[in-house]
C-alpha cells in the first residue's frame, strides 16, 4: 500500500513538472514573438521624444492648477480682506468693476459691494470699542488657563501611558483620545446640559452632597470656566497622542546613562525628557494657542456668548459684525488684527521656545 502512495505521488510531481515546463516554454514563445512588437514600439516614442521640441517652462503648465486654486481661493480673499478694511460695506455692489468690449466678445466683471472709502476708520473704531476689548478678555483669559491646564494633563497622561509597568496601553490611548473624535455641536451641547442650571447633572450631584447649585451658565466667571473645561476635555487627548509620539523617540540610552550617573526620575525628567521633548512640546504649544484663539464653537452652543458677552471670543465677534451686523469692513478690519496678534504670539513663543 505504502508502494503504491509513493508512485502515485512521484507519478504527480512529474506531471506538475511537466505542465510548468509547457508554461515556461509558452511564456518564452510569447516574449519571444511580442518583442519586436515592443521594440519597435519603444524605438518609435525615442524618435518621438528627440523630435519634440524641448520646452523649458512646461513644468509650470503641470503645477498651475495649484496655483489657480490658492490665488482664487487663499490670496484673494486674504488681499480683499484686507482691501476691504480700509472701506465700509454699503451693500451688494451695482455695476461693473471692469469690462472689456471687443464687438461680438464682450467680457464684464461685476462690482463685488458697494463700498465707501473710510481709511483708517474701521481700526480707530476698533480700539474705541469695548466689546472688541471684551472679547480680547475673555479670549485672553481661556488661552492663559486653559492651555496650561491642557498641556499639562496631556504630558502627565503621556508619561503615564509611556511607562513600562502600564498595562492595556492601547485601550486608555484610544479611550483618551477618542473625545477629539466628536463632533463640535454636538459634544458643546452635552456639556450644555450637563453643566445646566436647573437640570444639569452637576449640580444633581452637589445637591446630593448638600452642595447649592453653581450658576455654571448665567455667572460670568462660571461660564468662562465651564468653555476652559469642555475644550480641556476634547483636546487633551489629541496633544495626549503627539507628546506620547515624542517621548517614544527618546533613544533609552539616555536614561541608562541618567541612572548610571545616580539621577532619580525627577533629574530624569528635568534633565533628559524636557530638553528632547521640547520641540514636540514647542509645537503642541504653539498649535493650542491658535486653536485657542480661533475659539467660537463651544461659547457658541453652549453660552452664546453671555451672559451679557463675558464669553464672548473674538472669532465670535467678528462673526457677529460680519454676518449678522454685516459690517464687511469692520469685521475685515477685526480680521487682520486679530491675524497680525496670532501671529505675534506664534512668533514669540517659537523664538522663546526654539533658543537652545
């Protein structure tokens, strides 16, 4: 019996053989008769390349679409706002803002607003106006605790799930980060009910503890504290996972060098994680000031703005004068203040934070 499984196996490996053999000898066949095909094919695109004119500024032709696209859709807009901040908005505009008339061509290009010159007068407006100083306020002040607070949460927690003895690491990194993941409105009005006056369950616990209830809301103190807490919450994770990238690019022989020289995990931190975590550090920080600045979702939903504009953000104001007041020029002049101090801020701290 067992005679007869060896032939039958050796009597199959040879006809395995032989199939492949009669593959490889029709895939020779075929290369074989298709290669003059080929070749010819690829002596004629050669001949067809040496006869085509060489044309040095091709190459812009390929990229113009990506300049199209940003000169309509970024420079435009970013020189018309500016443009428009030295005018005061009066309307759609009426007219032609310039035509050419060629006989049976005719090309026209529409008046975009009918505007008025005022100069200077939409920034003197601006610095005169208390509200603008209001919501540089409460901007400044949501900035000043909420991305220490975030930041530092985020580095405790990415130290922590950067440990060695720290188990089921990836479940708390994606239950940590996942609060990024909701969307804007809807997380803002989770937080506007529980955080609620009457209803909230916050205050259902302080009451159950023989606590009174906090005006989270309708004070002017609590409401800025409670948008510092909702944008604590969603993006604490999110620098969570950058910081956590840095610190997993430490080369650990750095700290076998720490500890052979008798540093404890205090000098390990200070003298070994800070100095090479200090550009993604510089980054996280720079990234929460902007999106801080930019702030307008959560007052939006949750305060809108109150109570009597004590959270009310910049953002939030110029989209009140540019979409609900319509003031055009005004809010383009707001817009390029508010541009030329993010990017003071930015330039600031990447000089204080990239000197060595």
């Amino acid at each position: 019996m067992a005679n007869s499984d060896e032939t039958t196996d050796r009597t199959g490996q040879a006809y395995r053989r032989r199939v492949s053999e009669k593959v490889r000898e029709a895939t020779r066949e075929f290369r074989r008769a298709f290669r003059p095909v080929w070749d010819r094919f690829r002596f004629a695109r050669q001949d067809l390349t040496a006869a085509t004119p060489t044309l040095p500024r091709v190459a812009y032709l390929f990229i113009s679409p990506f300049f199209l696209l940003f000169s309509v859709f970024l420079a435009f807009p970013v020189f018309y706002t500016l443009y428009l901040s030295f005018f005061e908005y009066q309307g759609v505009g009426q007219g032609s803002l310039f035509w050419i008339d060629l006989g049976p061509l005719y090309i026209e290009i529409p008046r975009i607003a009918q505007l008025e010159f005022v100069a200077l007068g939409n920034y003197a407006r601006l610095f005169g106006n208390d509200l603008f100083w209001q919501s540089m306020f409460n901007t400044s002040y949501i900035l000043v605790i909420q991305v220490p607070l975030m930041i530092g949460l985020a580095l405790a927690l990415a130290l922590a799930l950067n440990a060695s003895f720290m188990r089921l690491k990836g479940v708390f990194r994606t239950a940590i980060a996942l609060p990024v993941s909701a969307n804007l409105v809807a997380y803002s009005t989770v937080f506007l009910l529980l955080f609620n006056e009457q209803l909230g369950f916050l205050n259902y616990v302080l009451a159950g503890v023989g606590l009174g209830p906090v005006p989270w809301l309708t004070d002017g103190f609590w409401a800025r504290n409670t948008i510092i807490a909702a944008v604590t919450w969603r993006w604490t994770g999110y620098n969570m996972i950058i910081l956590l990238a840095g610190l997993q690019t430490i080369p650990q022989q750095l700290y076998e060098a720490a500890e052979i020289d008798g540093a404890n995990r205090w000098e390990k931190f200070r003298y070994v994680t800070l100095p090479q975590l200090k550009p993604v550090l510089l980054f996280v920080v720079v990234l929460s000031t902007i999106g801080t600045f930019k702030l307008f979702a959560e007052p939006y939903v949750i305060t809108g703005g109150g109570p009597t504009n004590s959270t009310i953000t910049i953002v939030q104001y110029i989209y009140r004068q540019a979409f609900i007041n319509f003031n055009l020029g005004y809010a383009s002049a707001l817009t390029v203040v508010f541009v030329a101090i993010v990017s003071v801020f930015s330039v600031v701290q990447i000089k204080i934070g990239g000197e060595d």
